[in-house]
C-alpha cells in the first residue's frame, strides 16, 4: 500500500504566533472602530476623533463616517492602521470542560444519577426586559437548530420571564426546590449586568445554608468569559451559546456536586 497522503488531504495549518489585522493584503494592520463623541458634528469633532483614533494606536487614520446624533453628539466610524501586534502565546480563553451531550444521553444521565427530573428556574433579573436570551435557552423551540431545555424529559423548567426581582427569583427558588438557577443579561448600560448578577448570587448565599445554594448560571452577549469567581456564580455563558450546551453543564455540574455530597 502506498504511504503517500491522499491528494484530496488538506494539510493541517499551524498557527503564526504573533499576528496583526488584516484589511487590504496581509500584515497592513488595517481595522476599523467606532466609537461616539459627546460633540456636535464639525470638523473639529472629526479633529478630535482622529487624535483618539491616533492615541489608540491607529496611524493613519481616516473618518469614514460621521453622523450627528442630537445637537451634541457624533458617531464616528474610523479606518486606520494600528501599529500593535497580538503575541499568540499570550491568548487565554475558557476551553469548555465537559462533554457535549445529546438530549437522550442527558436525559439518560440525569435518570441513572438522580433518579429524579432536575428543577431549572430560569429569568430575567432586574429591570432587563430582553427575553430573548433566556427563552433561547429554556423555551422548546430553542436556538441554532437545538431545542431549548423544555424539550428534555428528565428537566423540569420554570420560566419566570422578564424583570424579575431578585428577591422573588430567590423565593421561586426555593419554592420550587431548584437545582439550578439560570440567569439571562441583555441589558448592560452602566454595567447593570454584573450589579444585577452580584447582587443575586449573594442574595441566595444568604438565603441558603452553606452546601446548599442550588447552580448558579449567568449568560448574557457581554458577560467576561472567566468572571465566574467575581461575581459569584459556577458558570457564564456568552453569546453563541445553545441549549445543548447548558443542559450537558448542567448535568456535568450537578453529578459533580453530587459526588461531593455522596462519595459513594
């Protein structure tokens, strides 16, 4: 038998360790941003947007775009060079650390394990009226193609909806006797997102004796991947996620605590 590789194999690129953007040919640096200025539009407006553009690296620079919003503000779009480099090496991301299941392996999981469905309570927290992240995830018609946590077997789900206080997600919770509690996060102005989640993770560590507080979960498009620790929860979800990928954390998460609890 021949040891030559088949002609149709693609052969496994490496990846460069440094890098820079690319817009016209390879290497040129070339990015655009956009940013908003609280100044009316006018070519010093356009002067000053330029000098922060050149401040953050970008030289040259060009306002492609600019439109007044109001009497006193401008939003920019800029096309420049930027003259830093991305050191590969130094690139950290959160690698998922648990199996991907199917439905049928979670549900059959779930059954060996607990013997028992799990309690899903899910909302909305504060005054974030954005639903579409939380439905995504629970509601049976789910999202990429996946269907949402409803459509397990083994998964009882309790969809609270939008602006839910945290006192009343708390006392859902406990009501309901839940083992996970998931949170979604649309609304991020003044950071409300991590106020919001900070504030419901320690409400239910003081409601809750020690060992006892259920799966914390928080997603949201403009979470930190990592941020888990500061804001007091076992899981952050960000954009892209899929109910696939919750429901096998869930399972993933709560056998381990199980284990914990029951060495046996």
């Amino acid at each position: 038998m021949s040891n030559r590789k088949h002609l149709t194999e693609t052969p496994r690129r490496t990846t460069p360790k440094i890098v820079r953007p690319y817009g016209d040919t390879t290497g040129d640096g070339m990015i655009q941003v956009s940013f908003t200025l609280p100044l009316p539009h006018d070519k010093r407006a356009e002067g000053a947007a330029l000098q922060l553009a050149k401040k953050m690296g970008m030289e040259p620079a060009l306002v492609v775009h600019a439109k007044p919003i109001g009497p006193d503000f401008t939003f920019f779009v800029v096309y420049g060079s930027s003259n830093h480099l991305v050191d590969m090496s130094q690139v950290t991301v959160q690698e998922r650390d648990y199996p991907l299941l199917t439905p049928y392996e979670v549900n059959a999981a779930i059954r060996e394990r607990f013997g028992r469905k799990l309690i899903v309570v899910g909302a909305c927290i504060g005054t974030d009226a954005h639903t579409v992240g939380i439905d995504a995830i629970l509601n049976i018609k789910g999202f990429a193609g996946e269907k949402g946590l409803e459509y397990y077997t083994e998964l009882d789900v309790v969809n609270l909806g939008a602006q839910v206080l945290v006192p009343d997600l708390v006392r859902a919770a406990r009501s309901e006797q839940a083992d996970a509690v998931l949170i979604s996060q649309v609304v991020t102005q003044k950071d409300a997102h991590i106020h919001n989640t900070t504030q419901m993770s320690a409400a239910f560590r003081e409601a809750y004796p020690a060992g006892e507080v259920p799966l914390l979960v928080a997603g949201g498009p403009r979470f930190e991947e990592g941020s888990e620790l500061r804001l007091g929860v076992d899981r952050i979800f960000g954009r892209g996620t899929t109910p696939g990928d919750v429901a096998s954390y869930l399972v993933h998460a709560l056998v381990q605590r199980s284990s914990r609890k029951d060495p046996s």
